[in-house]
C-alpha cells in the first residue's frame, strides 16, 4: 500500500502551443483533504482533467494508487476511474433520472446487486449527506446547494478511494457553504478518502483542509498546512488570502498605456 | 479571388473531415451496441421517446396525406375514366415514395432535433464528461440505446403513415366522393406487390432512419457546450438529414424502380 495516493511530479501540459502546466509537483497522502487554490485561469481545472486522465500531460507523471495515468488505454483508465469519484462544480446531475436513480446509477452500471440491496446503498448515502428526504425529486427541483450534496452522495455510491471535487463552494449560501464543507471534510474521515478541492473559497477551505497548494501561470508557488499558508508573508499568498486588489496578480489586463487608449497622447 | 477560393477549399475539407469523423462515429456506436442486447429496456425506453411521441404528428399528417392524394388523384383519374384505379395510386404513392420520405422527414423535425438537443444539453451540463468520470462509456449508455431506438421506431412510423395515408384515401375516395368500395381496394390488392413495393418502401424508412438518427446522434455529441452551439446543432440535425432523406431517396429510387 503506498502511503501516498497521488503523486505528480513534473507535469507539463498545454492546449495546443499554449503551455497551461509548467512542472508541477504535487502529492496527496491517505487520508487528507488536499486544498489547490489559485486565481480563475490559472490552470486549476486542467489539473484536475489530468488528474482523472481527461486529457494527458505532455510531460511528467502522475501516479494515482501506484498506477502511471499517463499512457494508461482506455480499459486501465475506466478501472482506475470506478474508484475514484469527481465532483463537478454545478453537480452535473442526470436530469432525466430521479435524485434516487442518480446515485443508483453507478451501482446499477457496474454491479450486479440486487435492486433490495442497491435500496439500502443508496438510502444510505442520501443519508450520510442528508438527503434521504429528497429521494423521488428531479434535479430540476433541488436547489444548487441540494444538487451539489446529491452529487456528492452519487461521487460516494461505489466507496471510491479518492474523491476530485471542482469549485464545490462555488455559487453557495453561507449556510450551504458551511455544510458543503464539513460534509468533506466528513466524508473524507469516516470512510477514510483522499479529497483534493480545488477552489479558491480561502476562509472555507482553511477552515477543514490539510495541506494547500497555490498555482498560479501554471506552476505551485506556494504549499503548506492552513497555518503556515494565513502567516505566509508570500506577496501573492497574501494577496489571495487576504482578497486585494491589486498585487502580484495585476487588476488590469495588459493593455497599451490608459492615455494612448482616450486618444491624448497627442493632446 | 485567392481568398475566396481558399475559403472555399477549406470549407470543402472541413466538411469532407466531419463527414469522416461522423462516419468513425457511426462505427464507434456500432462496435459500443452490444449494451443494447444486454439490456433491452435501454432501447425500450428510447423506443418510447423517438417512436410514441411521435405517433401523433405522423398519424395526423398521414391521414391528411391520404386525403389529399385521395382528392387529387380522383381529380385526375376521372379524365381517364378510370376512378377505379384510385386505391392503386394511392397505395403505391404511399408506401413507395410518400409514407418513408415525408415520415422521416417528420421524424427528423420532431425525434432527430429532440436527441440532438439533449444531447447537446447533456454535454453542456457536464452530464456526458461525469459518466466518462464514472467509467461509463457513454456512447454505449446514452448514443448506442437512441440509434437502436430510433432505427427499430423508423420503419414502424412509416408503415403507420401509409396505413393512416391509404385510409385518409379511402374516406376521401369512397366514403365522400363515392369511388366504388370493390374496386378501390381490390385493384390496391392486385397492384401492390409485396417484395418490390412494400419491401423497397420497408428498406427505404430503414436507410433514412439510420441517416436521421446517426445524423441527430452526431451534431448533438458534437455541439459546442454552449446555449448558441446547441440551437445552431439542432437547426443543422434537420436541414441536414432533410436534405440526407432526399438525396438518399432519389438514389435508392433509382436503384430500386429502374425500369419496371
């Protein structure tokens, strides 16, 4: 058993000539909640698709349970993937399935359990986030917070070892956002998971995370436990941290000088 | 000049290039159709959404198809005398030409922009990309289930439009205009020939179905994740597989009527 699940070292990627990932590295032990933050565009999300061998890395390994993702056919990825669960940022629920059918439906894909039994599973995840209740709704009518814990329950259904959970503090309430959280940071210890969040929510995901990664153009500019990162006196760490304005990420887009552009250069 | 010729070549090879992947696509779900076979009650309910829901527009329309040849029809046998022949021109116009090509063309307007849509929905809401995440193939969970649906639903629709045709004919013929009952449906028995008229229109809906369906399946799997990309796949399913059923049409006439 390996003591840690994900270990990436030196990845590279970009779409076409654009290089999005310049040489990470970064390793997610058993057991923790793994925080990935950074400004939108930063290439975050591509991480992630690497990570779930979406896309694959032109350079640099990622290893996931002992397993090399990159070069794996698409049999090995499809095993590997059936114990891992994502978490997609607006829950990307089957809209034509019932909440129940929802979380079923990896059971139903990749099992040959009964439907009795296939019942208590599902019931019981639905539980484990709270949404016993709502088994016979749609989607349609579950609010974004809901959708996101059914989501939640549906990335659970198969005990996977790791779970890849995209912004899922995006778009909620302060309450929805507090449940979010501990449900994460839950989960993650009573059925003993990897989480890796990528977010940039700080105050919450300080809160329940064990050890953060900061990206920025593509590379880790800074790591460590929520502690070291609030007394980090790294200028982007506490830009971010701290949500200002203007500092190492500037808050204009380049653009030639604000004069030239109103046309008074000339004036 | 150059530019427009440029453009031109490049719009030919873009085009020549999406009709190959739509072709490798076609194969993709062929190869991924074994889950059909497995679980039958996959292809049940696509069955159900391409084919019941599309009952109504193809039985209205071909009652009132009927009812118009039956109309026109008698308008222009009467100059021959020979009214009789009425059931005959109806039926054979029905099941030959009419009953596959103005049912798939329905099909396509009212089942091919409905799976290109949710298709195209189902990749804009990540719904495509989480299967792929939970090691579901969804070529064979959600594109292998709608083809076989919409292909077994396609013949079957078209036989129902020539059934509802040829009695819109019959209502028109006998019942209001008074066209003798023996003869109308007795020379229809004579004239319809089982293998080279109801086998060929049987083979038709078949081909079209494939066309509208495979069509459908790929502009939806291929639409850009975004509100326009999605309106603009759809538009494109059924000008497209309009245009296919037609084009098909003239080719499989031309094959299968020659010279009789």
């Amino acid at each position: 058993m390996h003591d840690n699940l994900v270990e990436i070292r030196g990845l590279h990627f970009g779409y076409g000539a654009r290089p999005v990932l310049k040489g990470i590295d970064l390793t997610a032990r058993r057991g923790q909640v793994i925080a990935i933050m950074g400004n939108s565009g930063c290439g975050k999300t591509t991480l992630f698709r690497v990570i779930g061998g979406v896309v694959h890395p032109t350079q640099g390994s990622v290893l996931v349970d002992g397993t090399e993702m990159v070069g794996l056919d698409q049999d090995g990825l499809y095993s590997l993937r059936r114990r891992m669960g994502m978490l997609f940022q607006f829950g990307a629920l089957f809209t034509d399935m019932s909440v129940f059918d929802n979380v079923a439906f990896q059971l139903r894909e990749h099992t040959d359990l009964p439907e009795s039994m296939i019942r208590d599973l599902v019931l019981m995840k639905l539980n484990a986030v709270g949404l016993r209740g709502a088994q016979d709704l749609m989607p349609s009518e579950l609010s974004g917070g809901m959708a996101r814990r059914v989501a939640l329950a549906r990335a659970i259904a198969l005990d996977p070892m790791l779970i890849l959970y995209d912004e899922p503090f995006a778009g909620l309430d302060p309450i929805s956002l507090g449940v979010t959280g501990n449900l994460i940071r839950r989960l993650t210890d009573t059925l003993g998971l990897t989480s890796i969040v990528v977010t940039h929510d700080v105050q919450e995901s300080l809160k329940m995370v064990d050890y953060v990664y900061f990206i920025s153009e593509g590379m880790v500019v800074a790591q460590g436990t929520p502690a070291e990162i609030k007394a980090s006196d790294l200028p982007y760490v506490h830009q971010f941290v701290h949500g200002e304005e203007d500092g190492p990420v500037p808050f204009q887009y380049p653009a030639e000088s604000y004069a030239a552009d109103l046309g008074l250069s000339h004036a | 000049m150059l530019d427009a010729v440029r453009s031109v070549g490049r719009r030919t090879i873009d085009g020549i290039w999406r009709m190959g992947v739509a072709v490798r696509f076609f194969g993709l779900t062929l190869v991924h159709s074994g889950i059909c076979l497995r679980r039958p009650q996959l292809v049940m309910r696509e069955i159900f959404s391409a084919g019941v829901l599309s009952l109504i527009i193809i039985v209205v329309s071909g009652l009132f198809v009927g009812m118009v040849l039956g109309l026109q029809g008698y308008e222009t046998l009467q100059t021959y005398g020979s009214e009789e022949a009425l059931g005959v021109l109806v039926a054979l116009s029905l099941v030959r030409e009419l009953g596959p090509v103005v049912a798939a063309l329905l099909f396509a307007s009212r089942a091919g922009s409905a799976i290109t849509a949710e298709i195209g929905l189902m990749k804009a809401t990540e719904q495509i990309a989480a299967m792929e995440m939970m090691a579901v193939d969804p070529i064979a969970r959600v594109v292998a289930p709608r083809f076989w649906g919409a292909v077994i639903s396609m013949p079957l629709l078209a036989a129902m439009f020539s059934a509802m045709g040829i009695f819109g004919g019959y209502l028109v013929g006998v019942v209001l205009i008074g066209v003798d009952d023996g003869s109308f449906w007795s020379q229809m028995q004579a004239a319809v020939d089982f293998r080279q008229d109801i086998l060929n229109g049987v083979i038709k809906s078949v081909v079209f179905g494939v066309a509208v369906t495979v069509i459908a399946l790929f502009e939806g799997y291929d639409a850009p994740p975004t509100a326009e990309g999605v309106s603009r796949a759809t538009t494109r399913t059924v000008v497209t597989s309009s245009l296919a059923i037609l084009a098909l049409d003239f080719v499989l006439t031309a094959f299968m009527f020659r010279g009789v």
